[in-house]
C-alpha cells in the first residue's frame, strides 16, 4: 500500500488501467476457451445451438448454396450452412420441445403456413413433350423416363434378374437370402411386393450364430456373422446412445458409425420407392454365447472384462478400436445392425465407381466441385454420366444421403453383369443420421449444380410433403417392427420432414433460375411471389395452370 501511495495519481491511473485489461483479458480468453457463449449474451454450450438450412428465406436455398460454396471468397469451401432461424417442420416453428436444446419455455411466434409446393406439383403431373407439344425448360431438369414411367418389372428382357443372366434356379434347400438374391434385377435390389425381404429379415433375426469373425478393411468395427446354410451378415455394434449426436469436433471422415443409421436408411430406401440397400434390421446379442464362444482367434484377443464387470471388446481397424473405444456389453447384452450379404460368386462381382461428387477427406484441402460453379457441365461429358440413367441414379443418391445427413459418399458399386445401365447399390451409411439439428446443404450439391432430379423422386418427396402420414410418420410405422425399435431419436424424424421441404424448395430455384436464363423478359413481375407462396402457378409459357 506504501508503494502504490508513494506513487503519483498518472501512474496510479496506469496501473490501475493495465490490471483492469489484464483482467477483461483473462476473461475473455476464459469465455473463448469454453465457449459459454457469455460474450453473446447467452449461456449455452456452442455444440447445442440448432443449426437449419435456411426455411424463412424460401428463394435462398440455391443461392445461399453457391455463396457458401462456390464462392471465390469463401476460403475454406468447407464452412457449414448455418443460419439462426427457427426450423420449419411442414409449418411449425417452435423448437422448445422434447429433444431440442435451447432455452426453455413457449414461444409465441406464429408457425408459417404449410407450402404444398402447389407449382412443383402441376409441373410433375404436366403432359410430357410429344410432337405436337415441344420440351418445356422445367423438363431439364424434371426428368422422366419412359422406360421407368411404365411398370419395369413387366418387361423381363429389359430388367433381367441375375438368375436369368446366370441360368440359375433357386433349389429346394436354398435360403431365402439365396433366393433373394438371385432375383436381384438390373433396375433394383427387390421388387415392392416382394415378400422375401421380411424373410430374409427375420432370418437375421431368429437364426443362431455359428461364427463371427471381424471384417477386413473399412475404418470402423464390423463383424461378419455366418448363420446355418452359409447364410452371412455384417454386423456394426451399438456404440453409444441414440441421442448421442457427432461431437463438434469430428470431421465426417473420423465420426462414430451408428447402427441404428443402417437400419433407418434401408427403411428409407423402400420408402422412397428405391429399393437399392439389402435389408437391413436390429437384433439384440449376448456378446458371451453369440460372439466369444463363437468368435474368430484373433478377436478374441481383444476381449475384456471392464471395471464395472461388463464384458468388452474392441478389435482392430483403423479407427475407435482400442481399450479406450470397446465396445462394451451391458453386462454381456449388445444390440447391433445386421446387414443382409450381396451375392459373392465370380460371376456377380460388383464395379467400384469413384463418386463425382466426392470430398476431399482432407481438413483443409477443397474439392473440385466446391470450388468450380461449371463442374456438373464437366461431369455431364463423362461416361457413364453422359447418357442413360447413372446421372440421374445420382441425384437420387443425393437427395437420400441429404435426408440422412450422409456426408461419407465417395465411392459407389455396381454389378458388372448388368453393364452401365443399372443402379448404384445404397451402400454403408453408417455415419448417417448424426447431425438432428443441422442440415448439411453440400450433400446436395450434385441437384443444385445440375439442376436436375427424376420426376418420381420428386412425386415422392411431394406426395410425403403433402400427406396426412408425413415421411417422419411412415418412418416411424416401418422401424416400429424392428426389434431395437425406437430406432432412431425423435429429432432425426423432425429433421427428416424438414428436409424434404429444402429438397422441394431447391427443386424450384433451379426452375426460377432455369426460367430467368431462358425467357427473363416473358417472366411475369408476380412470378417470384407466386413460387415463394405456392399458392398459385404462374400462367405463362413456362409453367402449367
């Protein structure tokens, strides 16, 4: 105290003056540290701020991707979409419910009206071009095929089955995942009505394990089940709780696979009238009698007793397999995903294709596509994407890994048999279904720089939109049988509905921006608000009354 009063009132005011921004300092270094949002006025974890595609502004979802994307100023090309308006799920606004972080309490704000997105639907059900009416614009980019538009499944020479290209017949012992995939056809994995895929199903359910032994290659954990008639599966282990969302710091490349994401994909695929992934279901293990006794040498080796005497194991990969990240019983009880085995033989081997649309798996380094706006013009002049149906299979693709949040699609296969007129097969979305409360746009880059979806993905999407039984719903009826059910959390459903609006809202920028480039002079001046309503469809020559 002598000291300081031996001083003179100018130092006394500097040093006073340097302790306090010493003090602010530590402060604010604390706040960024934590990250307790304190600076914003607000006390909450960063990781649990909701982040939505952007659902207010309904003329922004195709330039809003471009600016974030595409832009010469976005330095990193890899920033999420984020924007801090309150979601939209078929009209609702209110976030305060069970599952979503955030303050708590009402809110008050009116819901906006639901858009049934009335001018998309009177485009798909328009009279399609013929020689006395030309193309219409909006048909590049609502695609049909006549050879899909018709019931495919009538014409055997033009969707034959693999059995019929091999000359095979099931025989009387055969099982049913024999039998299910001798009938894989060039168009799809199962037709709709086909009753083996319960079959199969409940073989995976019911059927003892003989053998498991741990699949090779892959990042993560996987097991290779066999069950009797040389019957396989690929089993991924629970590994944390379906509420567990992908931690903040993980890139896409390095998140957990979910098992339950495996499961909710493959109901989706059906769903949405694809049929390209193999039945998938839950089923619940006793990790001591359907896996230690039964298991390979070499996993067994990685099995453990934890201190709270539940029974462990990890085996090995590239990632989360060591003691630190096993997979732990609850004391000896595991639920986990069964995937249903594609055929094996020789003459059924699968092409590996490097996905167009792939990222750059690199924490700084860009890909092509997020950086150049032309770059579906370069893909459209490469086979197979030049003609035929892979172009299209790939918007489709697209728009299910953007329901799912699937950001981990760089490669995709296809059955050499069937030539390059086939489909892609909806392959591991383990990293699926991650993010509730986030809606990554780059998963649809490849429809928003094409511009361009199949005109039954689209029919779909609407009739979901549009129906008393959203997609969440009939979701929700179709895993209610699997055995793990609930399988999903209840946000992954919200997102889901919220979704399809985005898809359906991105749908029509491309035909604003397609009918500006095309005619912008015979655009009338209430076309803007009549597609950001839905309420009306514009009468011009560009869209149909």
């Amino acid at each position: 105290m002598y000291w300081i009063r031996s001083k003179k009132l100018r130092e006394r005011l500097a040093l006073g003056f340097g302790a306090l921004l010493v003090l602010f300092t530590l402060l604010l270094v604390v706040d960024l540290q934590m990250d307790l949002g304190v600076s914003r006025g607000e006390f909450i974890p960063s990781h649990a701020r909701i982040r939505y595609a952007n659902q207010q502004d309904r003329s922004g979802i195709y330039n809003e991707f471009h600016r974030k994307y595409l832009a010469k100023s976005n330095a990193s090309g890899s920033k999420e979409f984020l924007t801090t308006n309150a979601q939209a799920h078929r009209g609702h606004a209110d976030t305060s419910g069970p599952g979503y972080p955030g303050k708590s309490g009402t809110t008050t704000a009116v819901p906006p009206p639901h858009d049934r997105f009335k001018d998309l639907t009177a485009l798909v059900v328009a009279p399609r071009a013929s020689k006395h009416r030309p193309a219409q614009p909006f048909e590049r980019i609502i695609v049909r095929e006549e050879a899909y538009v018709n019931d495919p499944m009538d014409d055997d020479e033009a969707n034959p089955t693999l059995g019929d290209l091999l000359d095979l017949r099931p025989g009387t012992n055969a099982s049913n995942l024999e039998r299910f995939q001798l009938r894989i056809s060039k168009r799809e994995l199962y037709s709709r009505d086909d009753t083996l895929v319960n079959a199969v199903i409940d073989d995976m359910v019911r059927l003892p394990i003989l053998h498991v032994v741990q699949k090779e290659g892959g990042t993560q954990l996987k097991l290779i089940i066999d069950y009797p008639n040389d019957v396989h599966a690929l089993f991924k282990p629970m590994r944390f709780p379906r509420e567990q969302q992908t931690l903040p710091n993980h890139f896409y490349f390095t998140d957990y696979e979910r098992h339950t994401a495996e499961i909710a994909a493959f109901h989706l695929d059906r769903l949405l009238g694809f049929r390209r992934a193999m039945p998938v279901t839950g089923r619940i293990l006793n990790i001591t009698t359907d896996i230690y006794q039964v298991g390979d040498e070499v996993l067994l080796k990685t099995f453990f007793v934890s201190p709270s005497s539940n029974l462990c194991f990890h085996g090995k990969c590239s990632y989360y397999c060591d003691t630190s990240h096993a997979i732990c019983g609850n004391p000896d009880t595991l639920e986990g995903s069964f995937a249903a085995f594609l055929p094996t033989q020789d003459d059924t081997q699968r092409k590996v294709w490097r996905h167009p649309w792939r990222r750059s798996y690199h924490k700084r380094r860009k890909a092509q596509w997020e950086t150049d706006a032309d770059y579906c013009t370069m893909v459209r002049d490469i086979p197979p994407y030049d003609e035929g149906r892979r172009l299209l299979d790939l918007m489709d693709m697209s728009v299910f890994d953007f329901l799912t949040g699937n950001m981990d699609r760089h490669h995709y296969e296809t059955f050499k048999i069937f030539g390059n007129d086939t489909f892609p097969i909806h392959l591991d979305h383990g990293r699926g279904f991650g993010k509730p409360f986030h809606d990554e746009l780059s998963i649809l880059a490849p429809v928003l720089q094409c511009c361009l979806i199949r005109a039954s993905t689209l029919e779909t999407l609407l009739r979901f939109h549009n129906s008393p039984k959203p997609l969440s719903e009939a979701m929700r009826e179709s895993m209610g049988v699997d055995p793990i059910a609930p399988v999903l959390w209840e946000p992954h459903l919200v997102a889901l509905d919220r979704r399809v609006a985005i898809v359906l809202q991105a749908v029509r920028d491309c035909i604003r921006k397609t009918a500006d480039e095309d005619a912008p002079e015979a655009v009338p001046v209430d076309v803007p608000n009549a597609l950001n309503n839905g309420d009306t469809v514009p009468r011009n020559g560009f869209y149909r009354s």
